[in-house]
C-alpha cells in the first residue's frame, strides 16, 4: 500500500507543477476558449470530468460525513485529479495498511466481518 501513497503524492507534486506551470504561462479564458473550439479539445473535457464524477462517486461511497462528502466532492470539481491524488495519499495513509479500510472507508467493517465469517465457516 506504500506504493500506491508514493504514487498519489507524485501525482500531486506532477499536478502541482503543472497547474502553476499553467497559471503562469498561460491566458485560462483564451486557453478555454480555443480548446473550446476544438473538437478534441472537448472530447478531452468530457473524458475529464466524466473520470471526476466517478472518482467522486467512490468519495461519496466511502465518506461517512456529508461535509466531507461535500468538501472533497467540491474540490475534486475545482481542482481536479490534483485533489484525487491528495484524497488517495490521504485515504491509504489513513487505512493503516488494511486495503478494505483504505477502499470502504466507514463500511470496512461490514467487508471484515464478512471476511471473518466466512474464515470461521
């Protein structure tokens, strides 16, 4: 599970570098407007924020709290695979190496309890 905290968090830093390389060098409205105007360029958008609306779904499956849902959902709308690599860097290093916790979250329980019930049939 170390693996995939190491991978999120350069994820962060790669999509870190990116959007600051992108605020500096780049004009967002006159950017948005020309990949607007490409069809790729669309096909790129709805690619994009269909990944986002899954990813928050599992967010929202995982999350106990309705601020936190909220809170990470709105983020992941604003900043993207930015805030998915810092939820997955935060979620793996907060499941304390148990995959079902890091998946689940508040319902890991239910997975575990499963799982030994079924070891002890």
């Amino acid at each position: 599970m170390k693996i995939v905290k190491y991978i999120a968090l350069l994820g962060a830093v790669t999509m870190s570098i990116a959007l600051i390389n992108g605020f500096i060098n780049g004009d967002f409205f006159d950017d948005g407007t020309t990949l607007m105007q490409n069809p790729w360029g669309i096909v790129s958008l709805v690619d994009l924020y269909v990944g986002f609306v899954l990813f928050s779904l599992w967010i929202i499956y995982r999350e106990h709290s309705l601020i936190a849902q909220i809170v990470w959902v709105t983020l992941m709308m604003v900043f993207g695979f930015l805030t998915a690599s810092i939820y997955l860097f935060y979620v793996f290093h907060k499941a304390d190496h148990n995959i079902l916790k890091a998946l689940h979250g508040h319902r890991a329980n239910h997975f575990i309890e499963k799982a030994n019930d079924h070891d002890h049939s």
